[in-house]
C-alpha cells in the first residue's frame, strides 16, 4: 500500500508541473472542444508511459550493481536540476491564450497527441524518473507503484479539462503556483535525500563485495 501512495504522490508531484500540454487540456476545456476524447488520450498515454518505463528497469532487473549506482548518480542530478528550474519558476505567471473553438476531430486527436508524444519531459517523467525509483521493487510493488501514479494521471487529467474554468482562474494567480511550485521542490529534494542514502548503501555493499 505504501507505494501505492509514492506512485501517487510522485506521480501527481511531476504532472503537477505546468507546461504546454497542461495548458492546452486547459484551453480546450474552456471552449468544451472534445473534452473527454483530449483527457481520455493524455491520461492513457500517461499510463502507457508509466508502465512502460517502470517495467522496462524490470526487464533489466539484473543489471550490476555499478550501473545502478551510476543511474542513481545520473537521476540525482537530474533531479537536482529539476528543483533547480522548479526554484526559477517561482516568480513566473503563466497565461491562457485565446484560441479559437476547433470542430475537427481528426485535427484535435493529432494535436493532443503532439502535445503528449512531442514533449520530452513526459519521458523524462514517466520513463526516466519513475522507472528509476522503482528499479528496486519487488514485481507486485512496481505494479503498486504504477497504479498509483496512473491513478494521479487519470485523476489530473480529467479535472485539469472537465473543471478548467477553475483551475484558468488559478493559474492568473502568481500565489496559486509559487504554493504549487514549493511542493514539488519539498517532495522532489526528500526523493533526492532518499535516492542519495540509497546510492551511499550501495556504494558500500560494492566497496565490500
């Protein structure tokens, strides 16, 4: 159960980052344009992702164990850079741009899917980041652990277009997203602590072997 709640939490942690296909569910949930086909193919994919990246570290499962300190060397300063960007937003403000309602179906399908399958972070997220954390779970933790994150997606994605005129009011508010931003600094640098704890045991077990 409790990584269950770490998917989640890791989850909901990195979707919570604003960014160009956020801001898309959001425009196209004001204008009530194919609301649940657009959530419907980001949620999807997103646990697409997920499951991909965590089990594909399964797959590997026995890899050395001076590859997995140098992975875990590799997504400490990813993460670290992570924060650091997350620290320069702070002050940012985001804004809905005004788009015209779109009545192809075919032309929205394809965009949504350039806006989940075209951005590198939701590899970097889904893939990298999450597949690396749970490299060593057992099998019936990783499948808890990507139910938890999915179920973030799924529970994001869906609110982020069905209740957009909300979240569009808080996303003017430079407080809503310095709050948001602070979170996801506070969770990412405990991640960074355990991951670095994590890599220190192992650089001991490798020094005694």
């Amino acid at each position: 159960m409790e990584n269950l709640v770490l998917g989640f939490l890791t989850g909901g942690s990195l979707i919570l980052a604003i960014g160009p296909q956020n801001l898309f569910v959001i425009e196209q949930g004001l204008r009530r344009n194919f609301v649940f086909t657009i959530t419907t193919i980001c949620a999807a994919s997103d646990i697409l992702l997920i499951f991909f990246g965590i089990f594909i570290y399964h797959i590997f499962d026995s890899i050395p164990l001076k590859v997995e300190i140098i992975l875990n060397f590799i997504l400490i300063v990813f993460l670290i850079n992570y924060i650091k960007g997350k620290i320069g937003n702070l002050k940012e403000k985001y804004k809905i741009k005004k788009i015209e309602r779109s009545q192809n179906f075919k032309d929205i399908i394809l965009k949504t899917l350039g806006f989940t399958y075209l951005n590198p972070h939701v590899y970097s997220d889904t893939v990298f980041i999450l597949g690396n954390l749970s490299k060593n779970f057992v099998l019936q933790e990783k499948f808890y652990f990507a139910f938890g994150a999915s179920f973030a997606s799924i529970i994001f994605f869906y609110s982020l277009g069905f209740m957009s005129s909300a979240f569009a009011n808080f996303i003017k508010k430079r407080n809503t997203w310095k709050y948001i931003n602070s979170f996801i600094i506070f969770f990412m640098s405990i991640l960074v602590v355990y991951i670095t704890y994590d890599t220190f045991i192992h650089i001991l077990i490798a020094i005694r072997a």
